[in-house]
C-alpha cells in the first residue's frame, strides 16, 4: 500500500438540498451545492476539537496519534454566529481531485465548488442549557466526517450533542493543527490494511468516550446516555469499541460488516443493523449480521452511500449533468433522495430516542 502525501485539489462535502434549482458557482460554471436543513426544533451550534492520544503511535505516518472532531448541540441562541462551512478553505483544496477516485463516478476538479457548501452549524453558539444524550459518529473507509453532516445536525436539532469523528490515514483528508493528512488508500483496502483501519478506528474512538468529560461542551453531555453510529467501516467499527463497555448504551450500524473478528456474542446495548437493498456486498453483511440480536430495517431501492451526505449530493449531481445514472445507482441507487434521507432520519432518530431516554 502506498502513501498518497502529495496536497491534492478540491473539497468533500456535503449533500445538495432537496432538489434545488442550479445556480452558477462562485468559481464558475459548477451548481451551488446546499444541505438539507435538519428538521428538528432547535438551532444547531458547532464546535471543532483536536486530541491527542500520546499513549499510541500512529500506525500510518508515525508520531503522536491525533483525531479531529466536529461537535453539533442544541443551541440556546445563533444570534451573532455564523454558518460554518462544512470543508475548511484547505481541505476544500483537496477533495476534488480525490473524489472520483474515492468514489469513481464523482465529477473531477473544476467542475463544482465544493468549498461553497455550508452547514446549518453555527461557529461557537451557546449551546442550549441541560443534559444531553451522546452521539459519537465514525464514517466510512475513506470518507471524512464532514460526509456524516446532514443526519448530525438533524439528530443535534432533536436535542442531542453530536460527536463526529475523523480518522487520519484513511480519511480522504483532514486538516489538524500540524498540517493536512491525506488519505493513504489508493483503492480497495486488502484484509490486512482493513484490520488496521478498524483496529485504529476503535482506539481512536476509545480515546474520544475516555475524553467526552474534557470537551468544551462536557457540561451539556449525559455520560449515563451514550450512543455511538458509524457507516461501513465506521458501523464496523462502533460495534467492536461497545463490545464490552458498558458506558455505550446503543449502537447503530450503518451497512458495516462484523465479520472482521469473531461474532460479538452475548452483545448488550440495543442494536440497528441497517442496510440497503443494491449494496453489492448485501450476502457479506447479512452472513456476518446473521447471528446477532438486533432490529434490523432496510433501505430498499438505496445503495451504500444513502447514509452519508452522498444521498442528496449525487442526485443534485446528475440533475446537473455532472454523474451519470449509472454512477448514481452504484453510490446511492434509484430512490427518492429526500424519501431516502426522511427514512434514515426517522429511523436512527427513533432507535436513539427509545434507547437513550
């Protein structure tokens, strides 16, 4: 497997609205990409940390492991804030040029301004005063947490702090305080680089629960009601760290595979198995799923990346002539994309609400 060090060009980010009406970009000639607004009844405020864990070596680069986290809370007021962009400008310099190769079938550089996109999080706004349930999210293999944006701040805007995780090395790219990372995968990770990218996922978010008491926003979070959600490798990975720790409360997993160490069994907090209905790798999931507890729910006419920011984001795409059919069904299927994100909502928001009350 070889490193990718080199600063590429171009941004992650978000999903497009509901079917908005193109407009030209600010670079020129791209649609104006927008996320879908969350629903709940609260403003969402945001906040972003850096940690450190000094105990571990970073498996990919060597030095002190570091984690990047976006937290997303109920806010009391917005007043005076302002709408954080979901990319920094230096990150909105990298994905594009990573994009089609991440995700082949994504338009390449020049063709959207990425680094346009907002979210519905505002810089450093009070947040709402109360105890509040726990979400800490990890993404897929390869993807940054900024694709985890659109259900954050829906689930933050139903009263719950949000903790979004990004993992250097296999994250296309993140920006932490000692420079950007880019992602070390150069396709498909082999089973052995797969073990790493979990092993490490699950460290990284053992760091995060040992360190929630040390967050700024510590004073507004329950610790007696954590959940934890990831997609692909990030469900994979949120299932292995609540193994055995009592301090998870439920855990959802978004199209992850469990079949990586043996079957978890005796499993205790509340479980989401969730998948879609065109995953190309529906038989692995459903195998190593198949002796688990758990409520399972289905995506029908979705595919993989339905869960992530891509759900909206590839439709607006093809409506603006930048991804094929084709392309689209491979990332997200055929569906609805605003029934498809109503359905992922109601369901992970519903599965959280009856098991961290």
């Amino acid at each position: 497997m070889t490193s990718r060090r080199a600063l590429l060009k171009g941004t992650l980010c978000g999903s497009a609205s509901a079917l908005l009406p193109t407009a030209a970009s600010a670079s020129g000639g791209g649609p104006v990409l927008r996320l879908p607004a969350p629903a709940g009844p609260y403003p969402v405020g945001m906040r972003t940390v850096h940690l450190t864990d000094p105990a571990r070596t970073d498996p990919w680069v060597g030095g002190v492991r570091e984690v990047m986290l976006t937290v997303l809370y109920p806010a009391r007021s917005v007043r005076g804030c302002s709408r954080a962009p979901q990319l920094t400008p230096d990150e909105a310099a990298v994905f594009a040029e990573y994009a089609p190769h991440v995700h082949p079938g994504l338009p390449g550089p020049g063709t959207v301004d990425w680094g346009a996109v907002l979210t519905h999080g505002y810089v450093g706004a009070p947040p709402l005063p109360g105890r509040r349930p726990v979400l800490v999210y990890s993404p897929g293999g390869g993807d940054s947490r900024t694709l985890g944006t659109t259900l954050a701040e829906d689930l933050a805007s139903h009263g719950r702090v949000v903790v979004l995780v990004d993992h250097p090395g296999d994250a296309s790219q993140v920006e932490l305080p000692t420079g950007m990372r880019t992602t070390v995968l150069t396709g498909p990770p082999d089973p052995a680089t797969f073990r790493t990218m979990v092993d490490t996922r699950i460290a990284d978010l053992r760091l995060v629960l040992d360190r929630l008491g040390d967050l700024p926003l510590a004073p507004v979070m329950d610790p007696c009601r954590i959940g934890m959600y990831g997609h692909s490798a990030g469900g994979t990975a949120a299932v292995y760290t609540a193994r055995g720790d009592r301090r998870v409360g439920a855990v959802a997993n978004l199209e992850g595979y469990l079949d990586l160490y043996p079957t978890p069994g005796g499993f205790d907090p509340p479980l989401l198995l969730f998948r879609t209905g065109g995953f190309e790798g529906a038989a692995r999931i459903e195998s190593s799923w198949a002796s688990l507890p758990g409520h399972r729910a289905l995506l029908a006419d979705a595919n993989h990346w339905a869960f992530t920011d891509y759900g909206s984001l590839v439709a607006r795409l093809q409506t603006a002539g930048l991804v094929t059919a084709t392309a689209r069904a491979a990332l997200i299927g055929t569906g609805d994309p605003a029934v498809t994100l109503a359905e992922v909502r109601r369901r992970v928001g519903t599965f959280f609400a009856r098991h961290l009350l």
